[in-house]
C-alpha cells in the first residue's frame, strides 16, 4: 500500500506524523508524494488560526476529489467533527485522542522494519507531552487536545534512542504545552529531569525544546540547558508587552516576571539565541498597547520574531470581547512588527560573523548545502566533498550575502 501524510501547524502534529510515517512503513507500507497518487492520504490538520483551518479544509478538499482514501486528524478534525461528519461522510475522522491508532484503522500487520524505511527529516521532531491544562483567552486548543498529558520516560528514551542509533544528531523535544511536562505523572518529575535522562543516557546527539513558557524556566532547568549538547536556542512566548491586554488573555506572567526571567537567561546563558511570539490586534489592543509591545520587542535581544494576528477561534472568550481590533489595523501592526523581526535577525545574524557554530547538514542542491546551527541559524554552505545531508559540522559564519548566511565547512564532527 502507498500511502501519504500530509501535515499542518505546530511542531507536535510534526512528531505525530513522523511516528505515523515511521510505523506504517514498519508494517511494509511505502511513503509517497501526494503527486505520486497514494492509496490513502493521512491529513493532520490544525485549527490554532483561521488561516490554518482554511488550509486544512483546501488539503481535504484537495484530496477528496482524486478518489484517495482519506482520513483525516488533528485539531482542525476535532473542532468540526459533526460538520466534516455531514458534509463529507466519504473522509474518516479519526480523533485526536485516537491519533496512535490510525494504524489500526488501516488495518495493517506489523512485518518488521523494511530497507527502505523512509527516514525523518534531519531533526526530528520527538512528542514528549500533549494537551494544555492552562486557559488562554484566545486558544483553541485545549478543546481540542484536552488538558495536558506526558508521555512516560521510558517511552520517550525509546524513540530518542532509535534515532541516535540510525545516527541522528539532533532531536526536537515537543508538545503543546512542553514546560508542563511530568506533572500529570505518578511520581511527579519535570522537564529538567527529562533532561538529565536523556543527556545521561545518549552521547551523540544534540537536543533542542521547541518552545516554553517564560514562568516554567526555573533555574534548576537553567542549570540543565547549560550543557553544552543542548540546543544554545530557546523560543519563548510573549504574545503582548502590555500588562492589560497579557490579563485579558488570561496569561500567567506579567511583562516584569518576563523581563526577570528573560535577563536571568541571558545572563547565565549569554551565547543562547532567543525567539518569541507575539500577537497584534487582541481585542481592546489600542494604539497606546501596541506601541507598550513594540518597544519591549526593541529593547529586548530577540533574534527573531514570530508575529501573527488575533484570530477569533469558535468557542473561546476573546472571540466575544468587545472592542475587536479593524482587520487594515492588524495588518498594519503585523507589518510594523515583521520589519522589526527583519531587522532583529539581521542585527543577530551579523553580531555572529565569524564565529564557529556546529550545523545539521540538511538538504544538498547543485550548487551546496543548507543546514541550521546550534541557535536556530540558517546556513548556506558551498559545495564539499566530505560533506553529506545529516552530518554534524563544524563551521565559521562567513558573511551575510543577500538574506543567505554563508558558512565556512571546517571539519565533520561525531558529536556536539
């Protein structure tokens, strides 16, 4: 059987899909581009923003209408499960809490790895934790994930573990909601000692946390993202630099508890590349707000900035707030922010020319290779015969040409 998954939004429906992936071609089954007409096309779709819902549907659409089996999952499905249930009743819904068990539904045998497996990405993504138990305002996805759940250690070790034996040098520990990891477990445990586990029980492999909340970075996990085979690159919500509208959105820091903390990690970790997200247009965000966010953003070392629009989400209270920001002003904003972003990235990316970084070689063209540093740095390299997609090396930022940051290849490393 051919088969393809097809996958939208966060880091987690990544993870989620390369287990998929990876299971049903245990089973014997081939991985193929939609283009290449597969039997079934698996869809995990996303629901965090109007946009993404209407790329879900455009995906289902897509494929509903070339005779493919198609089974959909993911928040998007979830949300609109009694809708997608009467207007398509060919497309097999399959929830998000039955995610693991789409196999099942295939209905597939297990035979053993094939030769062929088609491997992950680079850096895979590995799903640690699922579901959010906070309740932010503007957010979907507690409805659609429910509250949070962590995976066993054990269990995550297992995967961690494959991919260092096939090799890998890096992996990406996600979830919704990944700073709450290990508090729904009987013992409790934490992130940190997440951490200390899997540096203790691996050796070539370098790890990076997709994104954390500001108020879950404490400094016993500061003392564990000091070593040095972790990820010097941390992507730290902020959503708004305005103490209003961060309580509107029911947000548990206010912009003095990010300052603290966000100036903690850069003084202990000062090499560490910092990101963030933010959102314009919140109902009530006024000109007086929007510039409160602003400036934070200016003064702070970000080197780069996630910026999206307020999105009212089916279900949610900022949906009915009053004082709902003008679409031409969200846009406005969006652009004020994304050339600041521009401009932050730029400003990083030059303060580092010349330094030496260790990048994951990732894809190969004609004219060289692309990889992504330590700090979350996009890398162009030129071409090198000892260089090989999924290598770890050694690297000298060279210069910044053209929006392309150009490497120096040095030397080929086994491990971080």
């Amino acid at each position: 059987m051919k088969f393809t998954v097809l996958t939208l939004g966060c880091k987690t429906n990544q993870a989620e899909s390369t287990r998929i992936e990876r299971k049903l071609c245990e089973s014997g089954h081939k991985v193929v581009d939609f283009k290449d007409k597969p039997d079934i096309c698996i869809i995990n779709t996303c629901s965090v923003t109007a946009k993404a819902e209407q790329q879900s549907r455009q995906l289902i659409n897509k494929s509903f209408h070339n005779d493919i089996r198609v089974i959909v999952t993911g928040c998007y499905s979830e949300l609109n499960y009694e809708k997608l249930k009467h207007t398509k009743p060919a497309i097999e819904i399959v929830r998000n809490k039955d995610k693991d068990n789409i196999l099942k539904k295939i209905k597939v045998d297990s035979i053993g790895i094939i030769e062929d497996y088609s491997q992950p990405r680079h850096r895979p993504a590995v799903k640690v934790q699922d579901g959010c138990s906070n309740a932010c305002s503007y957010c979907v996805i507690p409805m659609t994930r429910g509250r949070s759940i962590s995976l066993p250690i054990d269990e995550i070790m297992g995967e961690i573990s494959y991919y260092e034996t096939m090799n890998y040098k890096e992996v990406v520990l996600t979830g919704i909601h990944l700073g709450a990891y290990g508090a729904d477990l009987t013992p409790k445990v934490s992130l940190s000692r997440l951490l200390k586990t899997i540096l203790n029980k691996t050796l070539t492999i370098r790890i990076r946390l997709s994104s954390i909340e500001v108020k879950e970075i404490d400094d016993e996990l500061l003392e564990v993202l000091s070593d040095r085979r972790i990820c010097r690159h941390l992507h730290i919500p902020l959503q708004s630099g305005d103490n209003r509208i961060l309580m509107a959105m029911n947000r548990t820091y206010s912009v003095e508890d990010y300052l603290r903390i966000i100036n903690k990690i850069l003084y202990i970790l000062n090499d560490t590349s910092l990101g963030t997200d933010v959102m314009v247009g919140f109902p009530g965000e006024k000109e007086l707000e929007f510039r409160n966010t602003q400036q934070m953003l200016e003064d702070l070392q970000f080197s780069y900035l996630h910026v999206f629009s307020f999105s009212p989400r089916p279900g949610t209270n900022a949906a009915i707030f009053p004082e709902q920001v003008n679409e031409e002003i969200k846009k406005e904003r969006s652009l004020t922010l994304r050339t600041l972003g521009e401009l932050k990235k730029r400003r990083y990316i030059e303060s580092n020319i010349g330094k030496i970084k260790q990048v994951i070689i990732e894809s190969k063209t004609a004219k060289g290779f692309t990889g992504t540093t330590e700090d979350y740095l996009k890398v162009f390299l030129p071409p090198d015969k000892g260089l090989e997609e999924g290598m770890l090396a050694k690297i000298r930022l060279g210069r910044y040409d053209n929006g392309r940051l150009i490497g120096i290849p040095l030397s080929i490393l086994t491990s971080p």
